[in-house]
C-alpha cells in the first residue's frame, strides 16, 4: 500500500487551492491523530489494492484477516467485505465498459503514485486508461458522500500526466469516479473533461501554489475548512497567531477554551437563525446563499417482522440485534455483517424526514414546497 505524502496532495487539495494560507499553518500543528472509522477504511484500501493487482483474489478470502494500520490491527468482518465486494463489482464493470466501448488497450492501475515534484504529487487508487478516455477511480468507504466533482482525482490526473507524458501521451478526455458503498448507486461519474478544461485547472492550481508561497499569505473560510486540521489556529477564525506555541508546535488549550466559550455563545443565535430561514424558505422566500432541500434520506425497516424472521432463519442471537428494546438501524445490521447489502436493500426504504437548510453549492436539488408553490402562483 503506498504510504507517500505530499503537502500539496489529493485530498486536502479542496483547502489549499482555496486558503493560501493553510499550507504554511498546517506544518506547524501537530498531525491530528484519526478514528476507529478512517483506521478500517485503510484497512478496506489495503483490500482493494490486493484485488485489483491479483484477480484470482476473491473478497472473502479477506473475512476475519487482520489487516494491520497505524491504529493497530482491523479484523475484516462480514460487512466490511459486503462493501469491498461492492466496490470490486463497480470497478470490473467499469473496466468492462471500456472494453465494450471501442477498440484498443484497456491498461489498469492499483494505488499508483504520481509525483508532481516541489511537494506536489498524490496517489490514485484505481485508474483505466484506454485511450483517447482515461478514468481516476477513488474509494471511499465512509458515511459522508463524496462528489466526483470535487477536485481530487483532477489534482491526480494533473500530477499523472507531468509525471508520466508517455502513459497520457493520446488521452483527450478525463473522468473522475467514486466509488462508495454506503450509498446507492455506489458510483458517482463526473461528466468527461477535455485536456484544454485540464489545463485551465492546473494553471488555477499552480497559482494557488504560488499564492501560498508568498510571504503573509492569506487565510481564506469556506466549505474547505471543515476538513482542515489547523482550524483550531486558523488566524482567520482566531484573529490571532499566538495560539501556536513554538518552537515545540504545543496548542494554548487555554486560549482554545476561550475561544471554543465565545462560539458557544453563539449557538443559539445560529440555531435560531436556521430556524427562521427554514421557516422563510418553506413559505415562499427565495435566499440567495441557502436553499430548501430534503433531509438526507436514512434508511427505515419497512417491516420488523420481516427482519426479525430472517435474523432469526440465520441464527443470529437476539441480544445482537436489539439494542436495546428496539431493533438496530439497518446501515448498522449491514456494518456489522448481519444482513447483507442486498437483504437490506429489499427489508428497507430510504425515508426523508423532512425539510432543511443548505448552500447553494450542496448538489441536493432544491425543494418547492406547497407554501412556497402557493406565494409563487400569486406573484
């Protein structure tokens, strides 16, 4: 499994081609150590390289191995292997499509490392090239849903193609693919890009580079800074620089106290913001920076009977799934391997509960209700 990292990497590129900044800050705070989740997606990485590199491998050679990572070792259960199963289909059927698509030699890749030299560089796990297409595949194994849109697998295929001219040498199109078997579908295509649209995205990239170079860069918030590890010394949400205790790199927890008391403060302002615009947006009002959406729909047991039959047909104790009076959520029975992905697609549905708040840029459409239906028909 490649273990190569760059500062100018995949999956942080969403923060630094936006926050100038970040890229100075976050070598100076201390690596922020990851949960039990990320741990088992590393695990489930490890897997898929496996497989696409030996294809007499099958996923369930893989059920009670464990695979060792930096937070010790991960034992494989039966739905970790329901979801690299899953993945592993996506990818075949990805390859094939390109095998049926037209003539020509389809070369495939697992976890290829592209270096992108001056600290740039980043390592794609799946890619397909048959040229004049070539498609950068990423797994995700999480709950949060990934777009394909996002930039990531672009900053690869740039680092990719000044890494290795020849490879990409008749390639004219570009596709970004994600494949995550959490959600249903599991692949997300973004649409083709030509090599002239990747052109403009690496020239927008080296400038950021370039601004981030440049002595008192600026810091800049937005959606990226959900995912950045310095926010808690950003100067930009502090307004100050002394939070960071050199030369030992030792966050001032009593200045995080102080500030973590101010943005408490303001909770209840926040909620009761989005309180009112929902209330707006579902009457009619049309915003600017929000817009209506459905909650994001959690999957519900269309009937318990029916599941408690099954887990019972299958043996399964009634101790492990209840918890504790009422039955366990389906993504839960999936994660722990009691049910499979596809016994759980027919006993539950995907139910919304109801309306809120989002950015305009959240790719939910958004929703006209009947109150906002009605202002409409009278304006």
């Amino acid at each position: 499994m490649a273990n190569l990292h760059r500062l100018y990497g995949g999956s942080t590129c969403e923060i630094w081609r936006h926050c100038p900044g970040w890229a100075g800050l976050i070598q100076q705070v201390p690596r922020k150590p990851v949960g039990p989740a990320a741990h088992a997606g590393t695990a489930q990485h490890h897997v898929m390289e496996r497989l696409l590199k030996d294809p007499d491998l099958v996923p369930e050679k893989f059920l009670g191995v464990k695979i060792p990572t930096e937070g010790g070792d991960i034992e494989l259960h039966a739905g970790h292997i329901a979801a690299i199963t899953v993945a592993l289909e996506a990818w075949e059927s990805l390859i094939g499509e390109e095998e049926d698509n037209t003539e020509g030699e389809v070369q495939t890749f697992a976890e290829r490392f592209f270096d992108g030299g001056a600290e740039q560089g980043g390592t794609v796990d799946g890619l397909i090239v048959h040229a004049p297409h070539a498609t950068f595949v990423d797994f995700k194994f999480g709950q949060y849903e990934v777009d394909a849109q996002g930039w990531q697998n672009y900053w690869y295929m740039i680092c990719a193609r000044r890494n290795m001219p020849s490879l990409f040498r008749d390639v004219r199109l570009w596709s970004s693919v994600i494949i995550q078997p959490a959600y249903e579908p599991a692949v997300d295509h973004s649409d083709p890009i030509t090599t002239d649209v990747l052109d403009r995205m690496e020239q927008e990239a080296m400038s950021a580079i370039e601004a981030s170079k440049k002595p008192n860069p600026d810091f800049i918030e937005g959606d990226w800074c959900r995912w950045c590890n310095a926010k808690l010394v950003c100067p930009a949400k502090t307004q100050r620089l002394d939070t960071l205790t050199a030369p030992n790199h030792v966050l001032d927890l009593h200045e995080v106290e102080r500030q973590l008391m101010r943005l408490r403060e303001w909770r209840k302002w926040e909620e009761e913001a989005e309180q009112r615009l929902l209330h707006e947006l579902e009457h009619g009002w049309q915003g600017e920076l929000f817009k209506l959406v459905g909650k994001r729909a959690i999957r519900k047991w269309s009937n318990e009977a029916d599941v408690v039959a099954l887990l019972r047909k299958k043996r399964i104790a009634q101790k492990d799934y209840m918890r504790p009076a009422e039955l366990r959520s389906p993504a839960s029975m999936e994660e722990e391997g009691f049910l499979t992905k596809g016994e759980v697609k027919e006993l539950a549905n995907p139910v919304s509960s109801g309306h809120t708040i989002a950015p305009m840029s959240d790719k939910r459409p958004a929703i006209l209700p009947i109150g906002a239906l009605a202002q409409a028909l009278k304006r």
